[in-house]
C-alpha cells in the first residue's frame, strides 16, 4: 500500500511568517512529488513540483525533496491571508504502464492577519 | 476555454437511483482519471483511462463504471446510489508521462 502522510493541522500562522508544511511517503521508488492548493469548495491547483534532491523556489514557494529520509516539505514565505487553503501533498507512482498520484489527507493552512 | 469541465456541478438524488457525470478535457492530454474526495478533503483515485483502456481500477464497488467514448471524455456512472456515495468527485486528466494534473471543478454527490 503506498502512502503519503501530512499533519492534518490546522496550522496557523500570521501574515507574513513563514509557514512550513510536511509530507512524508512510504516508496523509495518515487520520482515525482507535486504539491496542490485547495480552496474551500474549489478543485486543487498545482503549485509546485519536484523531481531531484533538494530545494525548487518559485516566488513566495519553495519545495524541498529529501529522498533518503522520504521527506516532501513546501515553505510558503510571507504568508498572505490568501494562502489560507488545504495544501495536499501527492506522490507519483508508476508501474505496469500505469501512472497515478496518491495523494496526502491535507494540511488545513490559517493565515491570521 | 475551461481545460477539463465536469457536469453537472451538484446532483442530488434519492438512494437507488442510477447517476451519471460527465468529463470533457480540451487540452490533448493522453490519460484521463476518476478521482473520490471525501468530507475529511481525502482524495483516492478511482479509474484512469489511458487511450481508452482502463488501466488502473481500485477497489471501488462494480456499481460505478466508466466510460470513455473517446480520448476527450471520461464518464463516471453509478447504479443504485447509496447513502455512502455522498462526496466530491473529480475527474482529472494528465499528458504524457510523468507530471501532474489538471482537475476539472468536480461534482458534489448528494445521496438523501
């Protein structure tokens, strides 16, 4: 069974902190890790994604993949009231010519002006 | 100009009663997939349909089916609706290997 795990929170932050949201996974053989933003009663949104070890900034966000401690992290700097969303974290798993994301049960963000 | 477009958007219905949801994407992408989200925001994927085989189908009950007429569309059908059924369900498509993907505004199921 794969399995992606986050913090179900909810985390709260003020506005303009950093927030820090944490995802681990349990296959080794997983190559691709994405990071979506959900809104209250909207479809995620791809955010970030990442292949290597290592950090990816773009804007405000950065991705860090650690792939021996099977870790995903996404940082959100300068937290805007805006962020406040459910971030779901979701690894790609492929094999048999099949190709699917698991996806994490969320972290609930709170950004407090 | 929407990318992957569910209909309808609510659908409220009485238990046992035969439903269907409809997806079109309009970005070429190659597979396509039915995704479950309950109301503690889990999603779990239900079928893909890679050029119109079914390639991956989890442990759902038989009462759902999809159907792909075509490599644009992937419909969901759901006989004899139980209560267990209410959630969001989106459908998703995806290009090529590897990447991510992009979802359609899903579908609230209500089942009374």
């Amino acid at each position: 069974q794969k399995e992606v795990e986050q913090n179900s929170g909810p985390l709260s932050v003020p506005e303009g902190a950093i927030a820090s949201l944490n995802c681990t996974y349990s296959d080794r053989g997983s190559q691709s890790f994405f990071w979506y933003r959900q809104y209250s009663g909207k479809s995620p949104e791809l955010i970030m994604f990442i292949y290597s070890n290592g950090d990816k900034e773009d804007g405000r966000f950065t991705a860090q993949l650690n792939k021996a401690s099977q870790y995903v992290s996404l940082l959100i700097r300068d937290s805007q009231p805006s962020d406040s969303a459910t971030y779901l974290c979701a690894v790609a798993y492929s094999g048999a010519g099949s190709y699917q994301l698991t996806f994490g049960k969320g972290t609930k963000l709170s950004v407090i002006p | 100009d929407t990318a992957v477009s569910q209909t309808p958007k609510y659908l409220v219905t009485q238990m046992g009663n035969d439903k269907s949801i409809k997806c079109e994407q309009n970005l070429g992408h190659d597979t396509m997939y039915w995704y479950k989200q309950d109301s503690k925001k889990f999603l779990k994927i239900m079928f893909s349909y890679n050029n119109k085989e079914l390639i991956i189908n989890e442990t759902v009950p038989n009462r759902f089916s999809p159907k792909s007429p075509d490599k644009a569309h992937l419909n969901l059908h759901i006989n004899s609706l139980e209560l267990g059924d209410s959630a969001v369900y989106f459908c998703a498509s995806r290009h090529g290997t590897g990447g991510g993907y992009t979802f359609g505004s899903g579908t609230r199921l209500t089942v009374v």
